[in-house]
C-alpha cells in the first residue's frame, strides 16, 4: 500500500502504476472524515467506481444526487463531472476504481468554482 494526504481525506493505495500488478486500474482506499468533500470535479482519462464500505456520503453524478451507505456503488462514466461530500458527523470509508492508469493529461480537474456546479449545493462544503 502507498498512503497519500489530501484534503478530503487520507488516501492507502492498493493498485496504479507501480504498485501491484494491475495493467490497467487504479484502487484506493478514502477514508473520508465528517464535513469533508472531494468537491465537483472530473476525470478526462479515466471512469470510476465508487463502493462504501462503511459510513455514507452524497454522492453527485452530474446534476443526480443520492445517500451512498455501505454496499452501495456509484459509476461515473469518463469525464463525467462528479463530487463526493461527507455531510455527516461520522467517517466514510469507500473504495475508489479507476480505470485507465496510464493516461496524458491530467487525472483531475477541479469545476467546484464553475457553473452550475459552483451554485448546485447550497451547503458550504
């Protein structure tokens, strides 16, 4: 495993480049803490899963909003623009899929400051 900081939550990587053998996806391990988010954004390379393992979040896909609790699965086609806010006291812990690890450009791209997506949420996350 690989450990990463990031400001929505620590990171334990368990497959990229690199790291295990893998040919083509990414998992991590997010360990998401109450009132933090991975604000809206989209991956231009790659498509993801996400499976809470325990805790929940409001996942966005798009404009579509709803609870993830654990066993619960979210898919976000290719460059889709997408968030994940912990709005709640507890943790959340989820694994994140990602595919394809290898790619030009940038894995992220952050569009929180963007409309709509900047006024979608009324919460301040």
């Amino acid at each position: 495993a690989q450990g990463e900081g990031l400001p929505w939550g620590p990171h334990e990587w368990r497959a990229r480049p690199g790291l295990g053998d893998a040919e083509r996806l990414q998992l991590v391990r997010v360990t998401m803490p109450g009132g933090c988010a991975h604000r809206f954004h989209r991956h231009p390379c790659f498509e993801e899963l996400l499976y809470v393992i325990s805790g929940r979040i409001e996942q966005w896909v798009g404009r579509e909003t709803r609870i993830l609790g654990p066993g619960d699965l979210a898919h976000i086609p290719k460059d889709e623009v997408h968030g994940s806010y912990n709005v709640f006291q507890e943790p959340a812990v989820f694994l994140a899929i990602l595919s394809e690890n290898r790619f030009d450009g940038p894995a992220v791209i952050d569009v929180s400051e963007d409309e709509p997506w900047k006024t979608l949420r009324e919460q301040g996350l």
